[in-house]
C-alpha cells in the first residue's frame, strides 16, 4: 500500500472536489499501476490456451508485425 501525503482542494461549501499530491508519490502510484497492468495482461495470456512455437519463428513474426 502505498502511503501519500495529500491535500484537498475544496469548493465554497468545504466539499472535497480534487485531490493534490507531490509529484513523486504520483509518480509512484503510476508505476503501481503499470505494473497490475502487466499483471493482469500475463494472467489473461496465461489463461488463454495455446500452442507454443520456436522462439526464432516468434521473433521473425514480432519483426514483421505480424504479432503485437
């Protein structure tokens, strides 16, 4: 989990409307959600079947575009 020091930019009636953090802590939570993505991207591919192939015939299809 991870810890910010925040502040709160509020309206006239003292609702809370945004939220400020240093730029460092919104680096991080950046990061942070990078690498779920990536998490999540490798679980879908891995619960997906599928039939491996020869590591050169996958990087000369990388190289023509024909995989993403």
């Amino acid at each position: 989990m991870i810890t910010v020091p925040e502040e709160y930019l509020v309206d006239e009636a003292g609702n809370r409307k945004a939220v400020v953090l240093p730029l460092a802590a919104w680096r991080r939570i950046i990061e942070e959600l990078e690498e779920l993505d990536d998490i999540r991207a490798y679980d879908a591919a891995k619960a997906e079947p599928s039939q491996p192939i020869p590591f050169a015939q996958a990087m000369r299809e990388i190289q023509d575009g024909e995989i993403d």
